[in-house]
C-alpha cells in the first residue's frame, strides 16, 4: 500500500507541473494586449503642382524704360544729343566725377558768362568731369525750368542726381545758337586727355 500511494502521490506531481509549465509557455507565446504595437497611419502630404512652383521661381520683372526722348543732333561738324523728358524728372551723373557749374545769359546779342541781368533769363552749364570722360549738360533756364541739386564743386558718384527738369523749357542751344531746336537739353561728351569728341547718344539711349 505505501508503494502505491507513493505512486499516485508522484502521478498527481508530475500532472501539476506540466499543467503549470504548458500555462508559462502559453503567457510567453501571446504578449498582453497593451504592449501590442499599432501599424502607423500614413497621410500623404500636399504637394503643390509644379506649374506654379515654376512659375513663382523663373518669373522677371518688367523692365521700365527711361522717360526720355533722345535723338543725334549735329551743329557745327560737332555730335551732340538732344534730349526730352517730363517735367519731374531727375537728371542722374552717367558716371564719377566733378560737378561745374556756370551760368550765362544773352545780352544785347552776346553770350556772357557770369553776367547779373535780372531781365533776362540765366542759363546753366553742367559739367561733368572725371580722369576720363568730360559731358556738359546744357538745359533751359534756372528757375523756370531747370533746378540745380548738385552745386558747383560736388564730387558725385554714378548715379547721383545731377539736376531735376522743372519746366518744359527748351535748351539754352535754341537762345544762343539755333532758334529751330526744341529738345530741352543738348549734351556733348568727350573723351580725356586731348578732348576728343564722344557720340553721347548711347549714354541715354539705354540697352
């Protein structure tokens, strides 16, 4: 009776273990449900079309062109230009250089620099002079028509304002020299050292 009671008691044993052995594998196998990693969830994103995008990117200003009016002009075998612009507009140094200057009048059919009639219209001259180039401006009447910014003496770099057109006067060229111009400005250009004459047309004429 012990050896078979000894039996059973190792029968019923061995059933407990197995039993709590195949629970083990079976936690191991499945995992608990809060530790379950979730599959992401994929938005596509929004791409713009790529007609805009390009468009956006390779899009150029609009060039403005320069409100000027400009034509060669010849006197005396000698080229100049003849220039128009609305009144408003600001006349701008082509290039670095000194500014001069000299106001003249007519006076009893003479041209006379540094005269004082008050009766009679003054004329400006602005010059222009750098190592290399020399331009003279030559617009219409102080006051009236023409407004100096740079005074006589004034170091300017390309670009800076020269004088500013404030009447629709014409050119100093048409009282002294030639009664059929209308331009408001005549210009002349040349070139340093030796004072060798310069087309001053493609300075205003522009690209």
């Amino acid at each position: 009776m012990r050896r078979g009671g000894l039996a059973t008691a190792l029968s019923i044993a061995l059933g407990v273990l197995i039993g709590i052995g195949a629970a083990v594998g079976l936690s191991r196998a499945t995992p608990p449900a809060a530790l379950v990693t979730p599959e992401p969830s994929i938005i596509p994103a929004t791409i713009p079309p790529p007609g805009a995008s390009a468009a956006a990117t390779t899009a150029s200003p609009t060039r403005t062109p320069l409100p000027i009016i400009v034509s060669a002009y010849s006197y005396g075998g000698r080229r100049y230009a003849a220039l128009t612009t609305p009144v408003g507009f600001m006349y701008a140094a082509p290039f670095a250089g000194t500014v001069q200057v000299r106001t003249y009048q007519l006076i009893g059919g003479e041209i006379r620099l540094g005269s004082n009639v008050p009766s009679q219209p003054f004329f400006p001259y602005i010059t222009l002079t750098s190592a290399e180039r020399r331009i003279v401006y030559r617009p219409g009447a102080l006051d009236s028509d023409t407004q100096i910014v740079a005074p006589d003496g004034a170091k300017l770099d390309a670009g800076a304002p020269l004088y500013k057109v404030i009447g629709a006067g014409a050119s100093s060229w048409r009282t002294f020299y030639d009664p059929s111009v209308t331009a408001q400005l005549i210009v002349s250009l040349a070139a340093l050292p030796g004072d060798a004459e310069l087309d001053p047309v493609p300075l205003f004429a522009g690209p």
